[in-house]
C-alpha cells in the first residue's frame, strides 16, 4: 500500500480555474478512482462534466477533496463520519445551530431590558431558560 503524505506536504493549488482528474490526483495525494468514489458518496463534491465525460474540478472543489483527505486518512474517521462532520462544518449548519426561537429570544431580551433597569428578579430569571433543552445564546457566545 502507498504510504500516505502528510497534508503538509501537499503542493499549493496553483491559481487556475479548473483542474483535470488527474491533476486533483496529485495535488491531493489521492488515486483517480479514489475520487470517482467521493464522488458518489460526498454529494458535495461535484465537478463540472464536459466533453466525453471529462471531470473538471473547481477550487473549492479540490479543497473539498483535501479536507476529505485529512478527515479519511489523517483523522481517522469513516466515509460516514466525514460525510457528518462536513455536514456539520457547512455554512448552513451554522446557521441553523443558531437560531432561536422568537419566544425564547423575547423572554431572554425581556430579562436583559429588566436587569438594565434594576431588577434583581431578572437577573436570576435570566440564569434560568424557560426552555431546558434550548441553551441561552449570548453575543459573546
């Protein structure tokens, strides 16, 4: 088996707008097969398809493909557990890990504007989350 290279020791992504399979392949320390694979299991990676099936990879295609590397090989995870994690790290995912809901966003405002007023009662009903398994979500957080 070939020996895995570090992420480290990748080369730099030259600056050009799209990348043959082959190229992905070395940059990326992968086989092309191997790609042809996260293909069809990471439904992020999609390149561009043009004459006679020929993939062409973007950019941010081919730092997908490096972060898949590094959650496979250098961390350890399965194709399920990747496929999870970059699900998580999406920018969507953010999004939703922060909402709240308007309900618990006046109750939190409503003690906010309390405390600034002087209410001792506030601060604890603050401390204590109408809703338990909604944690308070804060500026600074």
């Amino acid at each position: 088996m070939a020996e895995i290279v570090p992420k480290s020791e990748l080369p730099p992504i030259p600056a050009k707008r799209y990348f043959t399979i082959g190229e992905v392949s070395e940059m990326c320390g992968v086989k092309p097969h191997v790609l042809r694979y996260w293909e069809q299991e990471f439904t992020q990676l999609k390149p561009v398809k043009r004459r006679g099936n020929r993939r062409y990879y973007q950019h941010h295609e081919v730092v997908l493909v490096r972060r898949i590397r590094e959650l496979l090989y250098e961390e350890g995870f399965t194709i399920n557990g990747a496929r999870l994690r970059l699900a998580e790290d999406s920018p969507m995912a953010a999004k939703q890990r922060k909402r709240v809901s308007p309900a618990e966003l006046r109750r939190q405002l409503t003690a906010i504007l309390e405390c600034l007023r002087g209410a001792p009662q506030a601060a604890t009903q603050l401390a204590a989350p109408a809703e338990p398994e909604q944690p308070l979500r804060t500026a600074a957080a």
